[in-house]
C-alpha cells in the first residue's frame, strides 16, 4: 500500500519557522517528483514547491521564494519542506505528493500527482 504521511507541521508565531517531512512508503519514490501544496479553506489547492528524483531541478511558487526551501533523501524516502521568515498567509493544510512521470517543467506545478498525504496544518499567528 503507497503512503504519504506528512509531519512536522503546528502552530508558530510569525517570523518562524517550521521543518515539514513526508515519508513515503510502499513503493520506491527516488524517481518521482515529489511536490508539496497548500489549501486554505474555502480556496482552491495551490502549488508550493517541487524537486525533481535527482534533485537537480527545484521550482516554487513566487509567494514562497527566497523563503522556502525543498530537499529529499531519497534512501530515506522523504521530502522535506523547509519554511523560514513565515507570514500568517502561509496558514493552510500543507500536502505531499509525488509525481511518476513528468516530461516538462510544467508538469510540476499542476495538480496531476498519483499519490497523495493526508496533510498537515500550519498555522502561523500574526
């Protein structure tokens, strides 16, 4: 059975920051995208970041640049999200995913992942 489980997430004051973690099981990842969104309610899913198997490529969404910072251990079977200088706009239901076939840097940003987390709250206090 191929899980995501998403940790790490909770509440912090502005300024802050958080360390989330996704650890995948049931099948090998280290080819998969992995990618993480975010959603408010009432708002749709948006993207946040994603890294390539390699990790050679990252990208972010421009709200979270400079900010945010992506990374995988992929004998560890996990991708990290690491979230810095956090903003009270950064409040939401934080996702993993993972993507197994992607051929163009737009396949990253769009919501066509294969499997999904239960995800995690982060909530930051103003």
């Amino acid at each position: 059975q191929v899980q995501l489980v998403e940790s790490g997430g909770g509440l912090v004051q502005a300024g802050g920051s958080l360390r989330l973690s996704c650890a995948a099981s049931g099948r090998t990842f280290s080819r998969d995208a992995m990618g993480w969104f975010r959603q408010v309610p009432g708002k749709e899913r948006e993207f946040v970041s994603a890294i390539s198997g390699s990790s050679v490529r990252k990208y972010y969404a421009d709200s979270v640049k400079g900010r945010f910072t992506i990374s995988r251990d992929n004998a560890k079977n996990t991708v990290y999200l690491q979230m810095n200088s956090l903003q009270a706009e950064d409040t939401a239901v934080y996702y993993c995913a993972a993507r197994t076939a992607y051929y163009s840097e737009s396949d990253y940003y769009t919501q066509d992942y294969d499997y999904w987390g239960q995800g995690t709250q982060v909530t930051v206090s103003s």
